[in-house]
C-alpha cells in the first residue's frame, strides 16, 4: 500500500494559490497564539552542572487570554547524549505546595539513567516556586515561641492573615490554581518546548496531577509513573484520619511482632492510650530550633500532630516506640522531636496558599460524601481543620469529570508503600483498576512514602520508561522490592546492664 499524500482539493474551484495563501495564513495565526519559551543557562544551588532555565507566560484564568499572566518556571536538564531522544521526562511535584524546580538537585540524580538520552523537565506549578508563589512564610514564623507554635486559634489567624495579603497580589485571585489549571499549563510547556509526548513521573499529590493531564490530554502522554496514588477521588481531610490510623496501628503491631522491641515495649499500645488519655496536660519541652525550654499545654490536637510525620518513613518511624514509651512517663521532647509539625517555615517547602487552594476547590466539598470512617484515635481533626480555614478562602470551579479517572491509553506503573501512613495501597489498588490493561500496580510491604525514590526501583522506573514498545513497558518486572524488610523498632540500650569493656592490649590493667 502507498503512504497517503497531502492533497489540496483543487476540483472545488479554488485556485490554488489562494488555498495556499489561505492556508500560510493560518499556520501563521497558530504560530502566533502557540506558546513561546526562550531557555538560557542557569545554576540552581546543589546541581554541579549548568542547567536550562525559562519562563513561560500563562493567563491566571483561561477564559480571559488577555487578563493578568502569570510566568511559569520551567528548569531543563538536558540530556547528555547528542542523540537525544524527543520524549522527554517531566517530574509532577508532590504537597501540594511543593515546587519541582526546587527539588531538581535531589531528583534529577535518581533519574540519571533516563537522563542520558531525555531531557528532565521541572515545571514550578502555578501558585509555588518562582511560578505566581502562594506563600505564607512571613507569617509561620519559625522561631516564634513555644506557646504562640502550639495555639491553634493563632496558627488559623495567621492562616487567614496570609489568605488576606496574598489576595491582594497581582496574582491573587485564588480561585485559579485548581489541578486542571496546572495541567493545562503543562501542556502548554510540552508545546513550546516542542516535546510530542510526556514520560510522566508523579508522587503523592503529583500522581492526582498525572491522572489529571493524563485525562485532559491522552494523546500527549508516552509513560505515565504514580507512586504512592493520591486520587481525585478521596476526600484528603477525612481519608488522612483513616490511613494515618491504619499506618499506627500497623506499626504498634509490628514492634509486638519484634522480639526485642516487644521485651522493651510489652505494653506500647496500652501506653499509647495512656497517652492520650492524659491530655491535656503541662509539660516541659525544648524548642525545636531554639532548644530553649518553656512549660506549655499540650492537647491532643498537639500529639497526634505530632505522630503522623515519622510515618511518613519507616526508618524514622523506628523510633517511634521508644518515643510513646518517653512520653508515657512524662517526657514528650522525642516524639515531638520526630515531628516537623513545631518547624514552622513553609512546612517541608510546600506552599500553604497553593495547598490551599486546591484541597478547598477540591477536597473539602466531597468530605460529606465520602464514605472513610475516621480514625479511631486521629478522629475528625483534620477534617474541622480544613473546614475552618476553608470557610473563606476563594474555591475554583471543578469540572464533575475531574473526580473520574478514565482507562488508560498508554502504560501506566503505580506503586505503593504498604506502610504509608497517607496515599496507602488501597488507593493504588482502585485507581489501577479504573486505567484497566494499560496499568501496573506494585506494593511494598515494608516502604513508607514514595517507593520510586529506593534504589531497585529507581531502574524498574528506567526500564519502564526506556521501553521500546507498551507491551515490553508492561512487562517489566517491578517486584524488586517486595521482600524489603521493615527497619527494627529502635531498642534504647538498656542502662542496668554492665557496660561492654572496650578491647585492651594484652597485659595491660
């Protein structure tokens, strides 16, 4: 069969020049309206090398092409090969709030492999980084006392503070920095940057916005990565009590199932109850930054806080026990110490007016109808967290299609740590369901958040995405991680015990 040829339909009477004319004009117009982005050199502090550096002008609402822009940030790691290839590598940030090109000096090294022959590409989402920023640093202030850290009604005054002056910028309107939005952006990136298909690579919040562009533009997208699934589905203010519960629960289970920390710990989760049942209560604690020691209350609210970010990772989360053990006779400095919930600052690097703005547009109005129930000790807190600093803040339009997630046109590879306290497996399990053949879900018992950031899976991502064909994509083995054992409970060493003697020359006294 011959290849089909472009034909102009000269039997209509048109002459052809004018057809031809006609024609150049409107490639002309699509010229015109097609997104521009110049790149030049650039360092980011913490990456060795000279990177790609650009910005990108975006209307703050779509439907108003020639009302205020924004400039998005957009950071290139240009492959080393001359040969490159032109489906490049685009990181989705997680938080939300967090900002990619900010993380690129710690990402782009794990992805070495892809990097050989793909550009890496780091996208500032609208609302963090250098791309219209929403942030509320000023007034987290992190060095504030003990006191003024723990009040909750001085921690939503400042909240609301931030809400009001971001308000007032340029780029203020705070109904414009929905998920849809940013994926519409990022495609725009795609074209001017003249990438005909994204390898998509998304973690936590940025796997929602790889379901997300994967929904609006299918065609666009070659491979698609999302580990540790946080879909448009769950509601994040009530689905945070039930997995957070489910990830303690696991843990208190696990230092049971430990000899050494059972003999330590024989009754840790009693203690834990102990614990709580207490508050509130007057406690001496040391400032995280400061170490200055100050009495203060501590509530609930406070303590439950305070346990949920060693979850997070499993090595940390070792400590854990040791820490509840501590705070059952009183001393609470480990467990808050395991926490950066006392940090203040920006909360590990998340931009609180981006965040949100998007779980309010997005989250908070399906928290009624979500089905999760909350967690037996973490309750209903964060759910009346966020309604309290929703009640004003500005929401955007989310289309109903949004909270669906169509089956998958292109290979799809996710994962998800069985002991992570936040986006757990049992969101991995549904969404790959809903992508259908396309899709491939992969647990690791023993990892927390994020499994694409361990060694082994650092090189299933490569071969995933390297893969020459979706059935040789879909065939990749991604099992490397499954027998990963969890990290012992940490055992304090026990001060009743002789001291070990330390080795000495023979003869010696």
């Amino acid at each position: 069969m011959k290849p089909a040829r472009l034909c102009l339909p000269q039997r209509l009477g048109v002459p052809t020049a004018m057809l031809v004319a006609v024609l150049a004009s409107l490639a002309a117009a699509d010229a015109a309206a097609a997104p521009t982005l110049t790149l030049k050199g650039c360092r980011l502090p913490g990456y060795p090398t000279e990177l790609q550096c650009g910005t990108l002008a975006r209307p703050l609402d779509p439907a108003r092409p020639q009302g205020p822009q924004i400039q998005l940030r957009v950071v290139v790691v240009p492959a080393l090969a001359r040969n490159k290839l032109p489906d490049a590598v685009t990181i989705l940030a997680g938080g939300p709030g967090q900002a990619a090109a900010e993380m690129a000096p710690l990402i782009a090294p794990r992805f070495s492999r892809l990097n050989q022959r793909r550009d890496l590409v780091f996208v500032d989402q609208r609302g963090t980084g250098e791309s219209a920023p929403l942030e509320c640093k000023e007034e987290e202030e992190p060095y504030r006392g003990l006191e003024a850290l723990l009040d909750l009604e001085q921690q939503y005054a400042l909240i609301d503070r931030c809400r009001e002056r971001l308000m007032k910028l340029p780029h203020g309107d705070l109904r414009f920095y929905t998920t849809t939005l940013a994926m519409q952006d990022l495609d725009a990136v795609r074209q001017a940057l003249g990438v005909p298909h994204w390898n998509l690579i998304g973690a936590s919040y940025g796997t929602r916005a790889g379901l997300e562009y994967q929904r609006l533009f299918p065609q666009a997208v070659r491979r698609n990565v999302l580990d540790g699934l946080a879909p448009p589905d769950i509601a994040l203010p009530k689905s945070f009590s039930t997995d957070t519960q489910a990830a303690l629960d696991a843990l208190l289970a696990s230092c049971q199932a430990q000899p050494g920390c059972q003999a330590a710990y024989p009754k840790l989760a009693e203690q834990w109850q102990q614990v709580l049942a207490g508050l509130p209560r007057r406690v001496e604690l040391r400032h995280p930054l400061t170490g200055k020691a100050a009495t203060v209350t501590l509530d609930r609210q406070h303590v439950i806080s305070a346990v949920r970010p060693p979850l997070y990772m499993p090595a940390l989360s070792a400590a854990v026990p040791a820490a509840i053990a501590a705070a059952a006779q009183g001393d609470f400095n480990s467990l808050l110490a395991l926490s950066n919930g006392l940090g203040g600052g920006r909360r590990g690097g998340l931009a609180a007016g981006m965040h949100f703005s998007v779980v309010c547009a997005e989250d908070l109005p399906r928290v009624a109808d979500n089905r999760d129930a909350p967690g037996r000790d973490f309750s209903d807190f964060d759910r009346r967290r966020y309604e309290r600093i929703c009640a004003n803040w500005p929401r955007g339009t989310v289309d109903p299609a949004f909270y669906t997630v169509p089956p998958a046109t292109a290979p799809v590879m996710l994962t998800s740590g069985g002991a992570d306290p936040v986006t757990p497996p049992r969101h991995g399990e549904r969404v790959t369901a809903a992508l259908g053949a396309q899709a491939r879900h992969v647990v690791v018992p023993a990892a927390g958040h994020g499994v694409t950031n361990l060694p082994c899976m650092r090189d299933v991502v490569a071969r995933f995405i390297e893969a020459k064909s979706d059935a040789e994509a879909l065939a990749v083995k991604l099992d490397c991680a499954a027998t990963m054992p969890r990290p012992l409970a940490y055992v304090p060493p026990n001060p009743e015990l002789p001291p070990v003697k330390k080795n000495q020359p023979e003869g010696s006294k």
